[in-house]
C-alpha cells in the first residue's frame, strides 16, 4: 500500500507510524463547527511586532478561519500573557534584558494588552489572560471554564509560539479530553527544527495537525 503523505509536510516515516497504529492519517475525520473554537494564542502588537512579516503572512488565514467559523457558530477565543513583573524563575531561563522588555510590553496600554491591529476580533469573541505559558494549565486562565460554557469538545490552535505557549497550550488541553488540533501554516515558531517537532510530536501523540485550507473544508462539510 502507498504511503499517505501528510498535507502539513511531518516527516513520512513518523506518518507511516500513526497511520499503522489507527488506519487513518487523522485523529478527528470530522469537525462539529458548533462544539469548536479557535484560539489564538499570543498574537499580541509586541509579539507580531517583533517577527512582523512571518507571521504576518498567515494573518489572512486566521482571519478567514475565525470568520467561518463564527458564521458556522463556533467560537473564537483570544489569549494574551501580559508580564507585569518578571519572576525570578522567568529571569533566570530568559535573562534580565528580555525579562524587562516582556515587562516593558505587559504594563497597562503595553504593547502586550493589545491584540494586533490587522487580526478581525468580535464583540462576542472570548478575550483571555494566562499567567505563564499554558492557557489550560490550572491556575493559569480561566479559558477553559469559559469554553466549556459554550459546550466546546474541539480546539483549532493558531498563533506564537509553536513550541512554548502554543504547544504547552495544546497539550495541556488535550489532557483535558479536548480534541486539539495545530494549524500548522498559521503558527510560528522557533528555528532549527523546533517549529516542526512540535508538529511531528503533537500529530504522533497527543492530538492532529491540520493546514487551514484543510480546517476550512471540515467547517464548511
């Protein structure tokens, strides 16, 4: 039997794996749009500032994602991680100079208050604050009591950075029995492979990575 290619370019031999382990090249066939919400995660004026044209690039996708989404009756849901004052811990791991940019940007009207400009955000949408990398780590934010007020079972991923808060996110949720899926060209993250480990790693244990072009189509089904 031909091998089934991965439509977000994860490794082959790791696709082979997963699909001989459950006979199919997804974890969730199907989507129920109503019982789903798209997060963004830390898509904040600093954070898209500092990358600009990168992610920049897939803020079309989101857009179009959240739009359809929305008009299908899911959720969109946008987390931010303002840092009023770095801790020792954090200092530590990231050094004094990022430490105090991060607290620079998380003050009041700080750049890290504020969703980027060109991202199309709505009224009824959930705005979330975490504490730390994990949107769905206990003790950290309030989104999941939020979404499960809504009755969501399903979570599309998007935002920076791949491998730190988005898939600390991720697998947080996904032990909290939700159905997480990455979409991987509306995510950035970091060089030397990390980006796609992430990916590689979350598809093969934890959840489904997905393209938006492939996200839309299961909305729209």
């Amino acid at each position: 039997m031909a091998s089934i290619i991965h439509p977000s370019g994860i490794k082959q031999s790791i696709v082979d794996k997963v699909v001989k382990r459950r006979g199919r090249l997804h974890a969730f066939p199907t989507l129920d749009a109503t019982k789903t919400a798209l997060i963004v995660v830390d898509l904040d004026t600093g954070t898209v500032s500092r990358v600009d044209d990168e992610i920049k690039a897939f803020v079309p996708q989101i857009n179009s994602l959240a739009r359809t989404l929305r008009a299908a009756g899911g959720t969109v849901a946008w987390v931010t991680t303002p840092i009023g004052k770095a801790s020792k811990r954090f200092r530590a791991i990231y050094g004094d100079e990022l430490a105090a940019m991060y607290g620079t940007e998380g003050a009041k009207s700080g750049k890290a208050q504020t969703i980027w400009h060109e991202l199309e955000t709505e009224a009824t949408d959930i705005y979330a604050v975490k504490r730390g990398a994990s949107a769905f780590f206990p003790g950290n934010c309030n989104l999941h009591e939020r979404l499960q007020a809504r009755g969501i079972e399903s979570l599309l991923i998007v935002g920076a950075v791949t491998n730190v808060c988005c898939e600390a996110s991720a697998r947080d949720a996904s032990e909290l029995e939700y159905e997480v899926t990455l979409v991987s060209d509306c995510l950035w993250g970091h060089k030397d492979g990390q980006h796609e480990a992430t990916l590689a790693t979350f598809y093969r244990n934890y959840g489904d990575v997905r393209p938006s072009e492939n996200i839309m189509e299961l909305i729209c089904y």
